[in-house]
C-alpha cells in the first residue's frame, strides 16, 4: 500500500460553479424529500450487499475447515477466514462512519477517523494508491459523511485499480471537498452521476445509488452543490462545495 502522505497532490478542480442564490425554501420545494424509513430500505440493501461476499465467505471458510483434515490446507482455510474476516470489520467500520452515527455526539469527527477507514477499505490489497490531502483536523459530520460517501463511489469507479486521492481545504468559511480516481479502466454507474447532481428524482433511486444519494441530499441541505467530471478518459473527479 502506498502511503497517504506520499501520493501526488490532486488535481483540484480549477473553476467552481457558483451556488446561485437559491434558498433552503426554494430546494425543499423543487425537491420532496425522501422519507427516512424509504432511504432506510435503499441503505439497508446497499449494505446487505456489500457485506454478502466476505460473509459469505467466512461461511464457506469454516465449512471447509470442518471437512478438511490436511494441515496444509486447514492452514490456507484459516488464513482465507481471517482475510474474509478483516475484510468485512473494514467494510462495518467505514459504513459506520460513512453512514452511521459513528463520532459520538460531538458535532465535528476527527478526520483521522475517515483516513483510517479509507485505508481498511481501500489501502489493504494494493490495488489502489491512496493519497490523502486534508489538513483540516477536524470536519463536522455532514461534511465527513459527503468526503466518504464520495470517496466510495470513485473508489467502486476504479474496477481495475488506480489512484484516489482525497483533498479537502476551506474555502472562505465553507469547504471544498474533491476526490480523484485514475486508473486504466474507470466505470461510474450514470444513475450515480444523476443522483449525486441532483437530476434524478428520489422515486427512481435504486439500492446501489444509496451512497450518491446521501451526499446529494447531505450537500444540498448545507446549500452547497457537487459538480462531476469525468469527460476525460481514465480520470473521474467529484467535486462537493460546502458553505458555512
């Protein structure tokens, strides 16, 4: 894995797109709000999902180790259940973070949470070369919420490995938030680029949008807005602007 602080410096979006001057009145009222119990469902399959292979996989594991008497292969079984087992407290400790209300009840989160849940998720096999370039010390949850939401979608984006670096910085009183992939073959799902900009409605949100969904919904609600690149080949960069 390479380090974080050792990553190139992200390519910061150059121009950012005014917010305009729509109130939190006028949002509400061109944009229902989806009912809690409604994106409950979504993120509940979402996570039943993402959690089915490596338990799964446990599952299969110590079904061979009970049948297998070879110590060589007892020790591949083990070694496969531990990998299976790292891999899925990875997965609950991110989507604690990212979707739960991980942080105690104090109103900002210690960015270091995110990067170490970032490195379980993303850092462990290689595949990906993270680089991290937040120096805030903290965010409040809203904003660390958007940063890894974010970070998991470019991150499922690179389906051949890559890079993804993560870069935060103040602006003014708000923030910017910006997340990079490149890699050989990048792949964003165009429903997750709808939702994330704010050009799908809420009734045709499936399961695997719940990420873009909450990030959308999150940005929107602090009067901010997330703008999209990925015209250029082998580069997809997520942009997400918070005001004070």
């Amino acid at each position: 894995m390479q380090a974080f602080d050792n990553a190139p410096t992200p390519c910061i979006l150059e121009s950012r797109t005014p917010i305009g001057s729509r109130t939190g009145h006028d949002r509400d009222r061109a944009r229902k709000l989806m009912k809690s119990h409604e994106f409950a469902s979504l993120l509940c399959s979402r996570l039943c999902h993402d959690l089915l292979s490596p338990v799964g996989a446990l599952n299969n594991g110590i079904e061979l180790l009970a049948d297998e008497h070879d110590p060589e292969m007892r020790a591949r079984c083990l070694d496969l259940l531990a990998e299976s087992a790292r891999a899925s407290a990875n997965k609950l400790k991110f989507f604690r973070l990212a979707f739960g209300a991980a942080g105690g009840f104090a109103d900002v989160v210690d960015t270091r949470e995110a990067r170490a849940a970032i490195e379980g998720l993303f850092g462990g096999d290689g595949r990906i070369q993270l680089g991290w370039m937040v120096d805030e010390p903290s965010m409040s949850k809203a904003a660390l919420k958007v940063l890894l939401n974010l970070v998991l979608i470019a991150g499922d984006a690179l389906v051949r490995g890559g890079s993804l670096d993560i870069g935060a910085e103040r602006n003014g009183e708000g923030l910017d938030i910006v997340v990079r992939a490149e890699g050989s073959r990048i792949v964003l799902d165009p429903e997750l680029k709808k939702v994330l900009v704010g050009e799908m409605s809420e009734d045709e949100v499936a399961p695997r949008a719940a990420a873009a969904w909450l990030a959308h919904a999150l940005v929107e609600e602090g009067g901010g807005a997330i703008q999209v690149a990925d015209g250029e080949e082998g580069i997809l960069i997520i942009g997400a602007s918070l005001p004070a």
